[in-house]
C-alpha cells in the first residue's frame, strides 16, 4: 500500500510538473512612481493568471524608494527573451512613456540587433494624470515595442458596454489605462481594474498559443557607459573647482579600487553659512551648505577618475558631520540633501551605506564636513 501511495504522489508531482511547463510565462514589466501602475499592473497579473494557462510575475525595470514597490524585484534587460510574453506598463509623461521605462528601452539594442524579442506577444498598460494625452503615450509606446518585431495584442473594446460612463474611465482600444490623478473616486476604479483583467486574460491566451514559436536566444547585454558630463547638464548641476587643500593632506587619497574624501563647506574661497545650527544658522542653510559640501566631493571625485564619471562603480559610504547644538537629533534630514544629490547623478551606483553626527565644532567654522568612499574601476 506504502508503495502504491508513494507512486502516486510522484505521478501527480509529474503531472503538476508537465502543466506547469505548458503554462505561458507572462513578465509584467512596470515603471511607477506612485503605485498607480502597479496597481494596474496587479489587476493585469490577475487577469493573466484568471484561465490557468499561464503565470504572471512582476517586475520594474529600477528600484524604487516608495514603499509600495520596494519589495517588487528588478528586472534585467538580458532576461526578456526568456519569456513567453511581455505586458508593460508605465505612467503617462506628458503623452509619451515614462523616463524610467524609456531608460530601461534604450538598453534593449543588443536585443534588437540580434532579433530576441520578434514574434513574441506584448501589450501595455499605463497610468494617466487628467488622461489628456494618453492615447498618445500608449502609440509611442507601441511603436518602440513594434521597432523589436513584438506582435502588439491590444484591448479592443472588450468589456466597454459594462463601465460606468458617468464617471472618467481609463479604457483604451489600444491598452487600459487608470486616471490616477482623479481623487473623485478610487482609482483605479472597479471598471477600470475590470478591464486590466480582461486585457490580462485575453493576452495571456495570445502568449500561450504563441508559446514554443517563438527562437529565444541568450543575448550578452553590453551597456554603453553613461555620459555624466551630459547628465550634469540636463540636471543643471554644476561641478565647482577642487578646492586646494590648507594643510598638509590631499584632496583624496585612492587605496586598491577606493577614493577616500574630505569635504567641507567651501564655495569661491569662503565657507558657506559658517557657524553652529540653531545659533548662527538654520536648517535650511546647514542644508544648502550641505549641498555645497557634496558638490566639492564629486568635483573631487571627477578630478579622482580623470574626468570620467563612469569609472565610478559604487558610492560605497558617506558620513555627515554637522555642527549642532548638543540636544539637536534631525541630522539625518540635513544629510538627505547630500544623499539626494549622489543618487541623482549616479542613480543605483549612488546609494551608499551612511552615517551622521553633530560636533560641538568643525574646522574652519564650517557648519557641515562630508567624510566620502568611492569604488571605482
């Protein structure tokens, strides 16, 4: 008897197994910034995953600091062609897609250059503000996807009789979109969520009838290095000179792969807000000083790689010292500043272990010193 159960829980584990690998396997690839478009994107997954003939996994194409999407996984541009279909998703900026999923795009060269993505199924949805424009963005997005050779499956006007047309509703022929910006009701709205099922469930039959057709290749992503030059200058960041150090010591010092630098305040020649917070200055100039402060460290750190940025593989750590009253407690707000503006150059590459503390003094009456560790190649 023993013997006879144990063959049949193999033989279910094998059947299990066979529908498993005859399920299409659905990427629901994001962009939010919000949570808009992945509460899209949940419905969407919902919908795939509604006829048992496929399973749905989300991923973003880059990390995100709300809450609601820190814990969704990133994808990687060489994993695409593993998969039997793809439904993307992006807010809508001013009538085209997102910057986020326009930068993820654009490292898809090599996947076009050797034909990875041709022949399998994609759709899309997005996220709207008014919803003026959206039309717009959904066809600009489609004619990326259509440059890659992907078959476009759209919505149609499926389920469009059932919504309630007093209310601004999302649907498109083309893709479901939500109106996010509207606060008048829920959004995405019950109808609204409706339709990202029915465009779920629908491309998810269109994946699995595509399933097995499509040649998927193992492609080597090469990624051209970014122009940091041009980043600064779209970001309207301007690098100051190095300041000369006033002792004995060097701007940085390198050690194996890691550039060591210390910083203070100095912006032409004079310390910026000198004195100690909460008697000479306030928060929001130890703030700017702050700013200042970390401006001086990365021009340090541009002369540290010979003017090229993209030698940078990580900021590893940086520690703001402030100068503060003893019962002062909110450094780590005027060390945001600093923060912010590293991982706005430098975007994942920029996220740093840190610490912060007050001193009773710093030198030369600087209200802030930022102590910085770099990796480079």
């Amino acid at each position: 008897m023993k013997k006879r159960f144990t063959l049949f829980v193999l033989i279910l584990l094998n059947i299990t197994n066979i529908m498993a690998q005859n399920k299409a396997k659905v990427l629901v690839l994001i962009h939010s910034d919000n949570g808009g478009t992945y509460e899209l994107a949940k419905e969407i997954a919902k919908g795939i995953e509604s006829g048992d003939n496929a399973t749905a996994i989300i991923k973003q194409v880059k990390e995100s600091q709300n809450s609601k999407l820190s814990n969704i996984p990133v994808a990687r541009v060489d994993e695409l062609p593993a998969y039997d279909g793809i439904a993307f998703g992006s807010p809508v900026y001013f009538g085209n897609i997102s910057t986020g999923m326009s930068e993820f795009l654009s490292k898809t060269v090599d996947l076009w250059t050797n034909h990875a993505l041709e022949g399998m199924p994609a759709t899309v949805f997005m996220s709207a503000g008014s919803g003026a424009g959206k039309e717009l963005a959904i066809q600009s997005f489609w004619n990326s996807l259509a440059v890659h050779g992907m078959v476009l499956v759209s919505n149609g006007i499926r389920g469009y009789e059932g919504i309630n047309h007093s209310i601004p509703q999302g649907n498109t022929v083309l893709g479901t979109t939500t109106m996010a910006s509207l606060k008048d009701v829920e959004r995405p709205t019950k109808d609204e969520k409706q339709l990202a099922q029915l465009q779920g469930k629908n491309f998810a039959k269109i994946a699995l009838a595509l399933k097995g057709t499509i040649n998927k290749k193992e492609i080597a992503i090469t990624e051209k290095p970014q122009n940091f030059n041009q980043i600064l200058k779209e970001k309207g960041i301007i690098l100051p000179e190095v300041p000369k150090p006033a002792g004995n010591y060097k701007p940085f010092v390198r050690s194996g792969n890691l550039i060591f630098i210390n910083q203070v305040a100095l912006k032409d020649g004079k310390i910026l807000n000198p004195g100690k917070l909460g008697i000479t200055v306030n928060e929001q100039q130890v703030k700017d000083a702050a700013k200042v402060t970390i401006l001086n460290v990365l021009s340090v750190l541009n002369e540290a790689v010979g003017g090229d940025l993209s030698k940078v593989k990580q900021c590893v750590q940086l520690t703001g010292i402030f100068n503060t009253k003893d019962d002062y407690t909110n450094h780590a707000g005027l060390m945001n500043t600093a923060s912010d503006l590293v991982v706005e150059v430098f975007g994942d590459k920029g996220k740093h272990a840190r610490a912060t503390l007050g001193a009773s003094s710093l030198p030369v009456n600087s209200s802030v010193e930022i102590q910085a560790i770099f990796e480079i190649e």
